[in-house]
C-alpha cells in the first residue's frame, strides 16, 4: 500500500509516536508540510499492517485555493472535542497499548495535481475493497 502512494507522491514522510509523547512535538522534528494530501495512522511502529485511520489535508475552495489547514495542522488539530495530542494518547492507551505511526504524502503542488478528498478516497476504496469495512478509527465515509 505504502509502496504505491511513494511513488505515486514524491513527497511524502512518516514517523513513530511513542507512547507518552507529545504527536506537535513529531510533527516538528519530522518536518511534516502543511500542503495538501492525505495521510495514514497505524497502531505501532514501522507503518506496517493495515491503518487505523486514512485522512485527508486541504480543502479546495471555490476560488481554486486550498484553506489553510494542511497535514501539518490537521494532524495536530482536534478530533472528537479534543486536541489531537490527547486523543492519540488516548488510543494508544485505551486501545492499542502501543505508539502509533504516521505515513503522510502530499498530493497536490510541486507537479502532483490529485486532491486530498479523491487521494483519500482511492485508499479507503483499497481498505474496503481488501477488508470489505473501514479502519478501525475512520466511523464513516
């Protein structure tokens, strides 16, 4: 699956998040871009087996822009009311027992021109396809 989405986007990265630790401080040290693209949450490290959560970074506007929320943000944004630092604690804690591992790859600009919602989108058909359910963490699509 990795494979395939580095080759198609040469732009791309991933990091462990260790447990205990804080997910902004990784995103920093990891230089992850807030461009538009897609990115890929697995329960441990490495990346491998299949992921927990496929998301999305960078919504277009009507105007031709993206707003300014990329994979950098969004992965430190909120989810369910909570910031994103304790919400990956709490699913490493209460879930998985483990850290987490990031993939992320940019999907539009520097001669990549797929947007977010349909990068994302071709990996969750994948995930269905493959698993005939989402991941674990995405509750709809």
């Amino acid at each position: 699956m990795l494979a395939k989405l580095r080759t198609k986007f040469s732009e791309n990265g991933s990091f462990d998040l260790p447990t205990k630790e804080n997910v902004t401080k990784y995103i920093r040290l990891n230089k992850v871009p807030n461009r538009p693209g897609i990115y890929l949450i697995f329960a441990g490290h490495g990346c491998k087996g299949n992921p927990i959560y496929i998301g999305k970074a960078g919504t277009l506007t009507q105007a031709g822009l993206f707003r300014p929320q990329g994979i950098a943000k969004r992965l430190g944004a909120k989810q369910n009311g909570k910031t994103r630092n304790c919400y990956f604690q709490q699913i490493m804690w209460q879930k998985y027992k483990q850290g987490l591992s990031f993939a992320w790859f940019v999907t539009y600009g520097n001669g990549h021109s797929t947007l977010p919602a349909l990068a994302e989108a071709e990996e969750i058909q994948k995930f269905l396809q493959k698993n005939r359910c989402l991941p674990a963490l995405n509750k709809a699509f």
